[in-house]
C-alpha cells in the first residue's frame, strides 16, 4: 500500500510480534457485544473481519498490478543470475569430478594396493620373527638335552661319569630359554610363542623337567655337604685322597650353588642390588635346619644316657665343622652374570652405596641377612641351645638314674660341651690343608651359651 493512500486498518497491530489472533477476536466479539447477552451476536465481528481481509486483498492485487512490470524484470534478473552461476558451478563441479577420477587412479587405488603389500609384508616379518624364536628355542632345548645327557651319573646313563659342571652349562642354557619365553610383550622377542604348540610341547616334556631335576639334584648335593673328618675311624686317609675329597665336595656344592641361584625366579625389573636367590637360600637353610634336628635329637639322647654324650658331641662338632667349611666356602663364590638380573652401576660411588646396602657381593651375604646372623657357627650353637633347654628340663622332671647321673656328672658335661664347641667352631683339616688357615673369632660366648642351657637347668 502506497504512502499516500490511507488506510482504516491498523496494520501495525497485526505486525506485532506479540499479535495473538485469540485475544483480537475475543476483543472484537466484546467491542460488539454485551458479554450478558445471551446468544451473542456473531455476525457484526464477522462483517467484520471479512472486510477487513477483502479490503486487504484489494489493497494487494493493487500494490501487484502496479508493479507488475518491476516485479518481472526483477525475477528475470534474479533467474538469468541464477542460470550463470548455475553454468559456472557445474564447470567446477566437473571439474572436480575429473579431478577427483584422476587422484582415485593415481593415488586411491595405488594405496589400496600398496596397503595390501603392506599387511602382506607386515605378516611375513611377524611369521620371519616368531620362526626364528621358535628355532632358537628349538636350538636352546636340543641343547639343553645335550647338556643334560653330560651330568650324568644316572638313570640311562649311570655308567658314565657325573659332570656336575654341566648342571651349571644346563642352568644357564634354562634361564637363556625363560628369557625368551618371558620377552612376550609386544615388540619382544618371544611375542606370539604362547600359541606355538611346539613351544608348549618343549616346555611341558623338556623344559619343566630339566628344571626340576636340576634344582633337586643341587638341593640334593647341598644337604650330602661333608667336609669333616673328625668321625673317621682309626685310620687317617692319606693327604692326596683327602685334598682330592675335597676339592670334589667343593667343586660339587659350588656348582650345585651356582645351579639354585641361576634357576631362581626373577621378577620384572630385578637388579643385582634386590636379587633374592630363593632357591638357594632355601637349600641352605634346610642344611642347617637338618643339623640343628638332628644334633638336638641326638645330644637329648646322649644327655639320658651320658657313656654316648662324647660320641654325641663329637658328632655334634662334625656337623658344626661342615657348617664353617660351608660359610668359608660360601664366602668365597661369586655370583655368576644372570641374565634376567639388570646390572647395577659400576661407578665407585654406586659400588661403595651397594656394599653399605647389603647387596649380596658372594654368596653368603644374602644367608646371612636371612638368618639375622654374622656367623652361621654362632647361628648353630645359639639355636642348639636356646631348644635345648626344655629337653633337659623334660629329662630331670622324669627323674631316675638319668637325672640323677647327669646331676653327679654335671661337671664333666660341662667340659666336653665346651671342648666340643671349640672344636666343632674350626676349620675342618681337610680344608685347612689348602692353605685357608683356621677359622678366626673367639667362641666363648657360645661356649657359654651351650653351657649354660645345660648346667643352666641342672643348677635349678
């Protein structure tokens, strides 16, 4: 509608954002209406509005009949814009699709391709990889047969001579192979050789088997330790038989040591500084374990009936005497490079940390700490005494004639468990004939100790 041309309609009431076509029909019927009438009159607001919308309709054909003429020169401008830029986007649309053909030949399908390649090779490199982990394992366990063939001493081949050095080259050969098998990370060496049968084959009939005997062979050679020959009858060996005894037991026992400490379980990340050689330290402990039992038992027996007390405690320092044979020896073995074990730094300030630490420098270092003990001679006696003394306490509450003789005898008790402590606390001769010298230290105090767990209770 033109400026100029007025107009009854208020046009900017139904322009309002806010126009509600409810509320102006309700206000229409009310203008026109008393709200008490009853029927309202609808025809007025209808007239009305009808109106209204015809006078709208007339003012719209007018509005379009006068600007016919702009309105068609301006949808043929906007229509022949649109047929240009239409032309000018299906020409780089085509072109896009040419470019597009030409980059899925060259680039798209080549990629498909090479990317086939790709997971081809990827899966030859795995198979190239995991076949040369089974051949090495293959190669360690036919090895590992070899070497386990050379200890002999046993079974098929009990007529050959016992290597006991080959239960070391077998050890070493067993934690080569944990090595592998444990490297199955991804990336690792051993990844995938859990789903190889042959490798579960070679664990299952080789590998657990060899590692079983090994360690119950060592164990085995550990408990037979006898360096003593303070039990020998009458005749006295000659000094070659006795250094080649010897020199046998102690190359026996350290290769049974190197053997427990090889097969050890590691964990991820262990070092030389925080190795605990568990099968080792167990070995050793039921050594003197097994000692300490039967020396007890054996010394409770001989307290009841006092003509075996001196056969008793001599047996008793024999026993003791292996033990320091056994310390001096386990003081002078090194641990071996273990391949599951990290290397600690090797600066002279790391080496002199590691030694205030207590990391193991020989084998006798990690007993040691075990036990609580500087000495495992000092170990022995103060263990046989501290559980001796309710034996003789069981012996004088039965009473009779082996109370009362060990009451009479009390003072010969106590010189020949002293004398047996001096004696058992030294160097056996046959390791003093290497040149070792005898044990150092004064063993009064467990002297004493043994003594008094003794004279102790029959003072009472």
């Amino acid at each position: 509608m033109a400026d100029n041309e007025p107009s009854y309609i208020d046009y900017e009431t139904f322009l309002d954002p806010s126009f509600s076509t409810t509320s102006f029909a309700n206000s229409l019927v009310l203008a026109t209406n008393n709200p008490s009438d009853t029927p309202l009159d609808l025809s007025t607001p209808l007239s009305r509005v009808l109106f209204d919308v015809q006078e709208i309709d007339t003012h719209i054909d007018t509005l379009t009949t006068k600007s016919a003429l702009p309105l068609l020169e301006y949808t043929k401008d906007h229509a022949e814009s649109s047929n240009r830029i239409l032309q000018e986007v299906e020409a780089q649309v085509t072109s896009l699709t040419e470019g597009y053909k030409t980059l899925e030949k060259e680039v798209v399908e080549r990629y498909e391709a090479a990317e086939q390649v790709r997971v081809a090779a990827e899966r030859l490199c795995q198979t190239v990889k995991i076949g040369r982990a089974v051949a090495r394992c293959l190669m360690l366990g036919r090895q590992l047969e070899v070497q386990m063939a050379e200890i002999g001493g046993s079974g098929a081949i009990l007529a050959k001579k016992e290597d006991h050095r080959a239960m070391i080259r077998s050890s070493n050969t067993l934690v080569s192979l944990r090595q592998v098998l444990l490297a199955s990370k991804p990336g690792e060496e051993g990844e995938g050789l859990d789903r190889v049968d042959v490798i579960t084959t070679l664990k299952d009939d080789l590998v657990a088997p060899a590692e079983r005997t090994l360690i119950s062979r060592s164990q085995q050679i550990v408990k037979e330790f006898s360096m003593s020959s303070l039990l020998a009858s009458g005749q006295q060996p000659s000094a070659a038989s006795t250094y080649a005894q010897t020199e046998d037991t102690r190359s026996r026992t350290t290769s049974a040591l190197f053997t427990l400490y090889l097969l050890s379980l590691t964990s991820p990340g262990t070092t030389t500084g925080t190795f605990e050689p568990a099968l080792l330290i167990v070995a050793l402990q039921d050594y003197l374990q097994t000692a300490l039992k039967s020396s007890l038992a054996a010394l409770a027996r001989a307290l009841a009936t006092l003509p075996t007390l001196e056969r008793t405690l001599l047996e008793i320092s024999a026993r003791c005497q292996n033990i320091v044979a056994l310390e001096t020896l386990l003081e002078s073995v090194k641990a071996p490079p273990h391949a599951l074990v990290g290397n600690t730094a090797t600066t002279a300030d790391s080496l002199t940390s590691k030694q205030r630490s207590g990391s193991p420098q020989n084998f006798l270092q990690p007993l040691l700490n075990s036990l609580d003990t500087s000495s495992l001679a000092s170990y022995f006696w103060r263990s046989l005494a501290s559980a001796l003394s309710p034996r003789v306490q069981e012996i004088l509450n039965r009473g009779g004639v082996s109370a009362r003789t060990l009451r009479t005898n009390k003072d010969r008790v106590r010189e020949a468990v002293r004398e047996s402590v001096n004696r058992g606390s030294q160097l056996p001769t046959s390791t003093l004939s290497r040149g070792n010298g005898a044990a150092g230290g004064n063993w009064e105090r467990e002297a004493a100790v043994m003594v008094g767990s003794i004279v102790g209770v029959l003072g009472r």
